[in-house]
C-alpha cells in the first residue's frame, strides 16, 4: 500500500457525496489499514516516527480530518456536538 494510493483514497473520502458519519467511518477504515500495513506503533515510538515522517503526517491529517467530522455528527433536535461543545463554554 503506497503512500500516493492512500493520499488519493483520503481525496477520494473527502470530496465524495457521502454523509459526514459515512466520511468519518470510511476514513477511520483506512486509518485501520495504515495502522495494520506500516505497524504505526500504539504507543509514542521516536525510531519509528523518524523512519516513518511521512506516513505520520498522512496519518495524522486522516485523523485531524476525521475528528473534525465527529465534531458536527448529529445529537438530534438539530445540535451537534460541536454547537454543544461552544453552548458549554
């Protein structure tokens, strides 16, 4: 699994016609599928991440974008957890 194949999946992901929760589910998918093919450590490793710069950064944009999604998921009666997030401070 190249680096370019899964830059183009995340493209892929984020411009598609799928619902927020779909986008956020699809790309906590390819996130497994990185986690599973590069062995991304669970735990803080300095040797791998200097090995691996370029497959952190990929990894960490999927998930910066994917939190953003599960920020404005629907609670209901129209509030999302971010509108609730800025009612509470």
């Amino acid at each position: 699994m190249k680096i370019s194949a899964i830059q183009n999946k995340y493209e892929e992901i984020l411009h598609s016609e799928e619902e927020d929760d779909m986008r956020s589910l699809l790309l906590g998918k390819l996130m497994t599928n990185m986690e599973i093919f590069y062995h991304i450590p669970i735990f803080c490793d300095e040797g791998w991440e200097k090995k691996n710069q370029t497959v952190l950064a990929l990894f960490r944009k999927i998930s910066s974008t994917r939190n953003l999604y599960k920020s404005v998921l629907p609670l209901g009666k129209g509030r999302t957890l971010l509108n609730v997030f800025l009612h509470t401070i």
